[in-house]
C-alpha cells in the first residue's frame, strides 16, 4: 500500500490530481494537504470527500514543525508537491510571499522527507519512496519565434513567481544529489480547463463575457503559450510518479501554440453560440491593456521524451478542451459565485473546515 502526500490538493491541477488517484489507485491512501488560500477550494472534491481512501488535512507547507509532526504521524511513502504560489501578477507585487511559500516550503518538505526516509549520501536512493515535485516551464525564460524548450533547456527564469520555481526546482535536485532523495521532477505548460481560479486568462474571460465585462489582455494579445488539458497534466503526473527513474525530469505539454488573442477569440466564438448571442458580439469586449512587466512573449514545450519513454500523449485537442471548459462554467454557476465573491473565504471555512 501506498500513503501519498499530495500538497496543494484543494488547487485547481492538484484537485484533478487528487480525484485521478483516489478514484484509480483504491489501495492507496491518498493525504490532501492544503492551507485552503484564495486558490485553494474543497468544493472542487466534494465528489470524492467521503471515499474511505481519501482524507484532508488542513495545514501551511511554511510550518516547518507542522511538516515534520505529518511525517512522523502519516510515514508517508511518496510525495506529490504541487503546493505554491503560482500567479505572476501577484508575484510582481509581492514577491517575498513567493519566496517563503515556493521555496521554503519546498524545502520543508525535503527536510521532512529526508527526515523521515532516512536518507543520506552514504546509504543507497529509497527504491519504495518517491518525492515528485511539480513545476512550470516558465523556468525556461522566453522563445524566440521557434524552437521549443527541452529537458536540457538552460533556466532563465524572468518573473519573481518563475524565478521562486526555479529555486525550488534546484533545491529538489540538490536533495538529490546530496541526500540521495528519490525525487523526480516534471515541468508543465499553461493548464486549462474546469475549477480554474478565475484569475487566469480563460476562466476569467468565461466569466466576464458571462457578464458583459471587458476581456483584458495584455500588450497586443501576441504572447504565445502552449495549453495543456489540466486532466491530461492529471495524467501524465500519474505516469511519471509510477514509471520515471529517480532523478529524472519530464517536460508535459500539449504542443499546442497558440497567441494569447487566438485563445480569446476561439472562445468568444465559442460563448457566442453557448450563450445564443449575436456572432462576433463578445468580440466586442476585447479590451487591450498595459502589457505585464516582464512579460514572456513565447513558450512551448517539447514534450518527445515523455512521449517516447513513458507513453504518454495529450487526449484532446484545443478546440476540443476549451469547449468543455466552458460547458462545465456555464453547468456550474454555484462553484464560480462562491470563489467570485468577497464572502468566499468565510464560506468554505464554514462549509468544509469546520466539519
């Protein structure tokens, strides 16, 4: 049997993350633990909050005596880090809370898995424990007009919430090599698709056009990013947690560019006809606005050697994905009114925590 730690378990990829496990693997005991900030929403797992192989623990990745009280209580055997700070906005104005959360709460965790599993340089890599850490491929930096980012890719971080990334990221593969900590790492690209905070560019935009809102976008909408379907994130996190060699690293995405106004527009045309609107009507609320302060122009993830080591490929294609996406925001107007509004931190609190 296996006893998972997934951190960051009530976000947006860590709840599908959550969800594919629990349901898949009923043998495993599956740890959700998550301080439950903006991002973090239990009602993203209530379909599964009663399984018998499921349990949430509240609780901050920055508490380092916290993390290692869970160890020794818990004796995890596997780790799923997903937990951190991940809006780049936010981290241009406050860029410490990025540093405390994604790089010493990452290494808390290290501690306490080191801890715990015993690990040390002068005793063989734990062939039954497994530290999976979960990144971004803005580590990478920006992209010329082609190529695309590798495993090999040289990090060049431009933004505080990257440049905490790929601090953690360092520190994982240190433990590594100075622990011998079993750990794998994997770097994904933009995720899309249902219980996305809806600070981000799509569900945003599927709420404002909801709204008769203006659709901000950056600069001249060019900037270019590869999307993923978060259950196919889902999926290859699976993947590589049961079949990568220790101290690997996978690069996830969709090979699937697409300019960030390109996005808007598919999905205006999308709403358009969701929402029996006029064509080209949601067009209209497209509104450009100042472009972000270190603003990547392109990613793109080359994906090949996940594919061609562990099977791995993307289910859906983009046009596909995104329609989904917005049928499940317009079937599921409770969830967005709750996470939009000003009373949500009290609601869920009342609703989920306390019971």
């Amino acid at each position: 049997m296996k006893k998972i730690l997934i951190t960051g378990g009530a976000g947006f990829i860590g709840s599908h993350v959550v969800r594919l496990f629990v349901n898949t693997y009923p043998d495993y005991q599956i740890v959700n633990l998550d301080k439950l900030t903006y991002a973090g929403n239990l009602e993203n797992l209530k379909d599964i909050e009663n399984n018998p192989n499921y349990k949430f623990v509240k609780g901050d990745i920055t508490d380092a005596d916290f993390i290692n009280n869970l160890f020794k209580q818990e004796k995890f055997d596997t780790v799923i880090h997903l937990a951190a700070e991940s809006h780049v906005d936010r981290s241009i104005s406050n860029p410490l809370e990025f540093v405390v959360t994604n790089v010493i709460g990452t290494v808390n965790l290290l501690n306490a898995a080191k801890q715990a599993w015993g690990c040390s340089k002068d005793k063989p890599v734990p062939a039954d424990k497994r530290f999976y850490h979960i990144s971004t491929d803005e580590v990478y930096g920006a992209l010329g007009d082609e190529g695309m980012f590798t495993e090999e890719t040289p990090y060049d971080p431009h933004s505080p919430y990257s440049a905490s990334k790929a601090s953690s990221d360092h520190f994982v593969r240190a433990y590594f090599d100075t622990y011998n900590l079993p750990v794998v790492i994997s770097n994904c690209s933009n995720n899309y698709g249902p219980n996305h905070f809806p600070e981000k560019l799509i569900p945003l935009c599927i709420h404002n056009i909801k709204n008769n809102k203006p659709l901000p976008i950056y600069g001249k909408g060019e900037n270019v990013r590869d999307w993923l379907y978060v259950v196919d994130h889902a999926r290859a996190i699976d993947v590589i947690l049961h079949n990568a060699k220790v101290g690997s690293t996978y690069n996830i995405g969709g090979h699937n560019e697409w300019k960030n106004i390109d996005v808007i527009r598919l999905l205006c045309k999308i709403m358009d006809k969701k929402l029996g609107r006029a064509e080209g009507e949601n067009e209209k609320l497209i509104t450009f606005v100042k472009d972000r302060a270190g603003h990547d122009l392109r990613y793109a993830i080359d994906s090949t050697k996940l594919q061609n080591d562990l099977g791995w490929k993307p289910s859906l294609q983009f046009e596909e994905g995104l329609e989904k996406t917005v049928d499940w925001y317009l079937a599921n107007e409770e969830w967005l009114s709750h996470v939009t509004s000003g009373n949500y931190q009290k609601y869920y609190e009342q609703q989920y925590v306390t019971r």
